[in-house]
C-alpha cells in the first residue's frame, strides 16, 4: 500500500478566496489523482495530475478553478479558488501503485466555505 | 468503465456473512472488477479485485459469475467496524498510463450487534 498525507485535513472558508490542498505520498508513484466527494456523494474525479506538464481535467473541471501542481513523483496540489460555498466538499489525493496500477486514496481534505 | 449496480443498502448482523451483490453486464474482456469500501470521513480503501476468477485475501473474497456479469463482494464475519459504502468498479488496467476509478453510488452496509 502507500502512505498518503493531505493537509490541511479540514478548514473553513470564505467566498471569495482559494485554498491549497497538498498531497504527499511516502514513495514516487506513477500517476496522481484529485477526487472531490460532495456531502453525501459518491466520487467524482477531478484530474489527472502529470508530473512535468499540465493535468488533465475531466468533463465540468476547469484549469482556472482548480490549477493542480506535480513538480515531482511524490508531491502535488490542488487549488480551489475563488470559492463558493458549492465547492464544500471532502478532496482527496489518490495514487497509484503496483504492477496492476493498485489505487490508494488519502485521508482527504474537508472544506467548508461559508 | 462498464456501469454498476449496487443496491443502496443492506444489513447484516455481526458475526454473520455480508454478502454484497454487483451487476456490471456491459463489462468487457479486459475489465477488472474491483471493490472498496469508504468508512464515514475517510478515504476509500482497497478490499480485493478480479478479473474472472474467484479471489481471496485477509479481508474478504470476491466470487465473479462465470458470464461476468455480476460478482458478490463476501466479507465472512462482518464485524461493526465493516459498516461503510461498499463501492464496486469495473476498470481496464492500463500498465502505461494507469486508469481512473469511476465510482458508483456504493452499497451503504450497516452491520448491526
């Protein structure tokens, strides 16, 4: 498995300001993944984090609202920004690993915006 | 990713077989069937995955219908830690560029004492 840290592990928000989420996992990994789980959702994948060049965004995410960063194997961020209180959700980090391309999710990140 | 589907929820008392039932009829050749369970306010967590054999780990086993077009998820003495979403997914792994999880609406399992 893989040791995957997020911080911050919570915060509360205004509207109106970003915040950056960070992943770190304990060892390099392949790809790197942003979810978000809105309350009492199900997942709903982000992007595609590449290191050394842009993410890839699914359908209804956009680079504006949600710039990812992976300067290298083992880190990457997300930014929320200009937020609203419709981006309060629970977003996690998650890897891949193994020669099946195994996938482990962090603790998550859980934001309220007011 | 071929479609799932879950029921919404399901008991089981503790100690007993949770039996956790997923249809995926559109699956392909080449798809896994995968499950993980979300425990309340954490990330999800990988259980077990296959492809069209039975399969067994310290967690659970997962018993995949010969046509493939559904599996059931056992968890064999459920405890009341095991209550969680349980979510399965069908995937092709890609050994280059790794696949994303598509993930249901899950199975809300409540174990019960």
């Amino acid at each position: 498995s893989a040791v995957i840290s997020q911080k911050p592990s919570r915060d509360i928000c205004q509207r109106g300001t970003s915040l950056t989420i960070q992943c770190q996992v304990d060892s390099q990994v392949t790809m790197m993944f942003w979810y978000r789980q809105q309350p009492g959702q199900s997942l709903t994948l982000i992007a595609t984090a590449n290191q050394g060049s842009e993410a890839t965004y699914e359908s209804g995410f956009v680079i504006d609202k949600f710039p990812i960063s992976r300067p290298n194997l083992t880190f990457s961020t997300l930014t929320v920004s200009n937020m609203s209180p419709e981006d309060s959700s629970i977003y996690l980090c998650s890897v891949t690993r193994g020669a099946r391309n195994e996938q482990f999710f962090g603790p998550g990140t859980r934001l309220t915006v007011l | 990713d071929a479609k799932t589907t879950q029921p919404p929820s399901m008991d089981c008392a503790e100690g007993r077989a949770a039996n956790l039932p997923c249809n995926h009829s559109t699956i392909s050749g080449n798809e896994y069937v995968y499950w993980y369970r979300q425990i309340h306010s954490q990330g999800p967590q990988y259980i077990i995955h296959g492809l069209k054999n039975n399969e067994t780990n310290e967690m659970a086993s997962l018993i995949i219908t010969e046509d493939r077009k559904s599996s059931t998820l056992i968890l064999p003495h459920a405890t009341l830690r095991d209550t969680a979403v349980y979510y399965c997914i069908v995937r092709v792994v890609q050994e280059t560029s790794g696949s994303r999880l598509t993930f249901g609406e899950g199975t809300q399992l409540t174990v019960n004492p």
